[in-house]
C-alpha cells in the first residue's frame, strides 16, 4: 500500500485559494528548505512520488504559508544524491537571497494533473476526509483521516470522533488492510495499545 502525490495543505486551508478559483485546484506536491550553492538553485523536499513533478520544465505556483498561490516556471530539477531532497531552478531566482527566499513555501501543481496510480496506490487529497473505522463486527466509526505526516513511512493523521484527538496511523496493509475510497471510509485493524497512544 503506497500513498502517492500531494500534501492536503492547499486543499484543507481555502483561505490560501487561488482567487476565483475552486480550493482544491492545486496542491502542494514539496516544500522548499534551504538554498543551493550560489546561483538562486533551492532544495525542495518532495511531497509526491512522482519525480517529473520536479525535473520536468513547466509552469508551477508557490505559496507562502500564509499568502496567495503565484505562478512560477520550474526551469530544471534534479534529484540529490543520498538525500530524499530535489535540487530546483526557478524562473527569476537567480541567486542565493532569492532562492532563501524561498525556504517554507510550498510548490504547487493542478490538483487535476494526477499521474496513473498502480493497484495498491492513492492520492493524499482521495484520502483526507474519509472515514477512520476499525474493521470489526458490526464496523465502529473511529474518527476522520485530516492529513499525512511523511515521516520515513507515511502516517495517516486521524482526528478521533470522541474527544477531538488525534492519533497517528501507520498507512501500511498490516494495519490500514481496506481503503473503500468509493464509500468513503478507511478500514484499520491495528495491533494492541495502538489507539490507547
């Protein structure tokens, strides 16, 4: 099982929306952490699976975290070595102020332009939203998947219907077995003390 593509933050927050535009147009596909070198180059790390997002040349957005989504050509990309991070050259960056300037704001993509997923494969922005239940007879209602920490293996965050906590789900089969998108619920049979955490 494999979550691939995309962060809920431009879909979740429509306050950061495109003007006239529906909320879940784009979404964040990585998140910009430092400068690169001396010629305006910045690291990104990715949020998505899908390398084309960040080598192949083509408009994007930015967006700040608390600002506008603005477009941007992503010039070229590369990935870099040993690290899960990508190397990204951006029209009118050009030297190391702007590309700092660039460190915490998301890059964007349409939420339309979606890759073919093999079986087994999901989009974040199917997945926020759904509901949590523990695979058990009859079913109980758990809570609401509200985002995806990526932190080594993907964690699903899920806000408890009782008391409005929130709990990190390991999205791996052994625990997360069904993903019922065409319902609108995600089956979990997690291992003991799981949920007590």
């Amino acid at each position: 099982m494999m979550l691939r593509d995309g962060s809920a933050q431009a879909v979740a927050d429509t306050s950061n929306a495109v003007p006239g535009a529906d909320p879940g147009e784009l979404m964040a596909v990585g998140r910009f952490v430092a400068a690169q070198g001396m010629v305006g180059e910045a690291r990104l790390l990715p949020l998505s699976d899908f390398p084309e997002r960040f080598t192949r040349p083509g408009q994007r957005w930015l967006q700040a975290p608390k600002g506008e989504p603005r477009p941007v050509r992503l010039l070229a990309g590369r990935p870099l070595p040993g690290k899960n991070l990508f190397v990204l050259r951006l029209e009118g960056v050009s030297d190391r102020n702007a590309a700092e300037a660039l460190v915490g704001q998301h890059l964007l993509v349409p939420a339309g332009d979606r890759p073919t997923l093999e079986p087994g494969e999901f989009h974040l922005l199917d997945l926020v939203g759904l509901q949590v239940r523990l695979l058990e007879e009859p079913p109980t209602p758990l809570g609401t998947v509200t985002n995806l920490i990526h932190a080594g293996n993907d964690l699903l965050e899920v806000e408890l219907t009782a008391g409005g906590r929130r709990l990190l789900i390991p999205f791996v089969e052994a625990i997360v077995p069904e993903v019922n998108l065409a319902e609108g619920w995600i089956g979990l049979t997690p291992p003991p003390g799981l949920l007590d955490i």
